[in-house]
C-alpha cells in the first residue's frame, strides 16, 4: 500500500465505513503534527494489519491553556504526505464538533490518581482528555466482532501509554495496546512534535535530557547505586533549562521507588520532564539491572 495516497475522511459515519471487510485494524492515534516518530508506529501497524488508520485530531480536552491548544502546529496537508509515506490507508480527521457536539461533554473518562501525578501535576485534566478521547476513537474507529483490532502508542509517553493500558482492562475494551520503542535524533533527544517549536540553540540545550536519563541507565546496568541527584544535574546544565522532574518509577504503577540505597533489583522506569524554551519536553528511559539486555 506504500505509495498509494490515504484516504482522508472527516466524519465519523465515514470512518466507520471505511474500516468494514478486512481481518484487522491497526489504529494510530494521533494530534496531527506527525513526524517520524509517529512513522514507527505506522510502520509497526502496517507489518500487524490489514488496515492502517490513523486518526489526526487536535483534542482540545488535553490543554489546560487555550493559547496552547490555538498554537499547538497543525499541517493537515503535510502529514498526509506522511502517513501515505509510510503506508497508512485511511486518516481520520474529524472536526471538533464532530467529536464534541457539546463542549465541555456532559460523560468523560476519568484518569484517577495515575493522570494526576507527573505531567498530571503540571497539566491538570490532561489525561482525563487524553482518556475521553481515546475511548471514543476505540469506540468510533472498533471493527465488527472476529476483526482483530490494535492501537498503537509510543513508548516515549510513558505515563500515556500506562494509564491507557489500565484504562483498557479496567473497562474491558477489546483492544490490543501494542507499544512502540520511541525514536530517537543522532543527538539524542526524543522525536517530538514540540520540537519543531525548538531552534538550533534550543535543540542543543535539549540533549541534557537524553544525558541525564542515559547516565541513570549505566549506573543501572553496571550495578551502580542511582545517583539521582547527579542525573538531575545533567539535565538542567544547560542555561535556561529548568528541570520539572527526574524521577525512577516502577513502570507498571508509576510509584516512585521508595528506597534508591542499593543497586536496582528489577527493571525501573526514568522518567523526566524540563523547560527547554519555549517548550516544556518529556523523556523516558527503561533502567535495567545488570544481566539483563536494554531495550534500544
């Protein structure tokens, strides 16, 4: 299917239509500004199904801020381009009133205490949109009974891929959750669509967070204590960076580990989040324990 234009559809009556006929769907959910980051999860889910869609939707849900949601980048067009380059079928690209006829909706999908620790403190409400959201897409964008159906997420939001994880067992949702290894720059720093709001100065301040977290993840692998307070320093070493959190969390939870005195025992998750103006970027980083192989 590389190569073949997708088709774009912008009502959901249209894109329940175009998933009908086929042995599986692989779903992508996104919020438009796609890069290649989002390329490895289209990649993934054009190797695992029949149909590939991916959904482009600005979820106003998710933002505190109007000014943040008015100047989140939208190139509808362009990630078109994209999405057809890397296989993509259908993307679906509704309208905020096509998802929200009422504003704010009278039914959402509360994240409990999982969506309010982390980016959840900083963002309040956010995964309560991130969750609503995504409920209604599965809702909208589920296949007939028999049709395998998968959604697709990046490891790269943790806390997001974690909390939806749950969500999907807690309210017995017929979805397979396949996670997807973020990508990387040679630099480093994590595929973001709020990198392009980063210069070439404000890119270079960013490697701090990749140094931080790689620093915590050799300590980790040669049976090292976790020098928290070191890795925090090499986060923010750089003018105008300002650190938010670096914390080591059980991955499954998101519980920070209570007793860091001693070398680590079983996987841990890295998790951190700085000011890198005029953006605010998170990262993430399995820790291993010695003898046991990284994930790349």
């Amino acid at each position: 299917m590389v190569g073949v234009s997708v088709t774009v559809v912008k009502t959901i009556d249209q894109a329940r239509a175009a998933i009908t006929g086929v042995a599986s769907v692989g779903l992508v959910p996104t919020m438009g500004a796609l890069h290649d980051g989002h390329g490895a999860l289209l990649e993934r889910a054009r190797a695992e199904n029949e149909l590939v869609v991916v959904s482009n939707f600005v979820n106003p849900l998710q933002f505190d801020r109007d000014e943040d949601y008015q100047n989140y980048p939208r190139d509808l067009a362009g990630d078109a381009e994209l999405v057809t380059r890397y296989g993509a079928d259908v993307m679906f690209a509704p309208s905020v009133e096509e998802m929200y006829p009422i504003l704010p909706p009278m039914v959402s999908v509360s994240a409990g205490e999982m969506g309010r620790i982390f980016e959840g403190a900083s963002r309040p409400g956010h995964f309560d949109g991130v969750c609503t959201v995504v409920t209604k897409l599965w809702n909208i964008l589920r296949p007939e009974p028999g049709t395998a159906f998968r959604s697709y997420f990046g490891r790269k939001d943790a806390q997001q891929l974690a909390i939806l994880t749950r969500m999907a067992e807690e309210l017995n949702i017929p979805v397979e959750i396949v996670p997807v290894d973020l990508v990387r720059a040679p630099s480093g720093l994590a595929l973001s669509s709020r990198n392009q709001r980063l210069d070439e100065s404000g890119r270079e301040r960013a490697r701090g967070l990749s140094q931080g977290l790689n620093f915590l993840r050799e300590q980790a692998e040669a049976g090292h204590r976790l020098d928290l307070d070191r890795a925090r320093e090499l986060v923010a070493a750089e003018e105008q960076v300002t650190l938010d959190y670096l914390e080591v969390v059980d991955p499954a939870t998101l519980q920070p580990l209570e007793d860091l005195s001693a070398p680590l025992a079983t996987p841990a998750l890295a998790l951190v989040a700085a000011w890198v103006p005029p953006v605010r970027l998170i990262d993430n980083m399995m820790l291993e324990p010695p003898q046991r192989r990284p994930r790349d």
